[in-house]
C-alpha cells in the first residue's frame, strides 16, 4: 500500500479543537500516514513554547498581544463553556479520572512521530510572533508551499 498523506490546518487555538486535531495527527502516524498540519492565526498559539517568549523587537502592539494570549497548549481555553476557566478545569479533572492524556501529551507525541508541523509566516508576522518563540520542529513556509502539501493529500482537515 502506498503512503498516505494527511494534511491538517489549524486555525482554532481553543484546546478541544486542537485536542481533536493532535489526536488525528497521531492516529494518522500510528497508520504510516505522513502528516503536516498547517497552523495559521489562532492555531500559532499552540506551537509558541512558553520557555521562549520574548518581547525583543517588537512593536507596542505585538508586545501587548503576545502578552493577552495563551502561553502554550495547556493555556488555551474551551471553545464552548470555557466559562471563565472553569469548565477547561472540569473537562481537565474528566480526563484525568479517565486517565486520559492531556494536550501537551499529544503535541509531544506529535514531535516524536515525525508529525510536520508548518506555520504560516503572513500569520507570523501579523501576530508579531518570532521563529525563536515556536518549538524547534515548527517550518515557517509560505501559503504555495502549505497549498503545494494539501494539494498532494490523500485527506485534508480544517480545524
């Protein structure tokens, strides 16, 4: 059987939404898959490594906006009934009865299969967000190269 590619893109930085998106990712793997996934504006939220923010060269605004959004995949909210972080918390205290992995769980299974992971550079530049502040494996491309992957999928994915 030949290779199958999946390619995902991750718009959404609301935890679930990336939980679901990771979960895929690392199911795809697990079937010999090659995976990309394509985060773009919100979706950046969850490769920034929070060990590596800076405010170095940025402007007034960058810096406020980098300040007022999530620090890493454990900080995103609940797309539905976040609820000031309580429901987060809830669905949280679920998952660890059911002995569930968390987000972070994922996206580090993720790095470890090889799973490709793309970052818009419009998106990276917009938001004000540096190279040095996304974990190593992230490969900032332009929308051709990410257009050039989906276009050679066997199965594409927006989330």
């Amino acid at each position: 059987m030949d290779e199958k590619n999946v390619n995902l893109l991750m718009f959404s930085g609301d935890y679930d939404k990336a939980l679901a998106a990771l979960i895929i990712a690392n199911g795809a793997r697990e079937l010999n898959a090659s995976v990309t996934v394509f985060f773009a504006f919100w979706g950046l939220l969850l490769v920034r490594d929070p060990e590596q923010l800076s405010d170095e060269e940025k402007t007034a605004f960058e810096k406020m906006f980098s300040t007022m959004t999530p620090k890493g995949a454990e900080a995103l909210p609940l797309s539905k009934m976040n609820m000031a972080g309580l429901g987060k918390h809830m669905l949280l205290d679920m998952m660890d009865d059911k002995k569930t992995p968390h987000l972070t769980d994922f996206l580090d299974g993720a790095r470890k299969k090889g799973v490709k992971f793309y970052v818009c550079q419009l998106s990276m530049e917009i938001m004000g967000f540096k190279k040095e502040e996304l974990l190593p494996e992230v490969k900032i491309v332009d929308v051709k190269e990410y257009l050039e992957d989906a276009m050679n999928a066997d199965m594409q994915l927006f989330i």
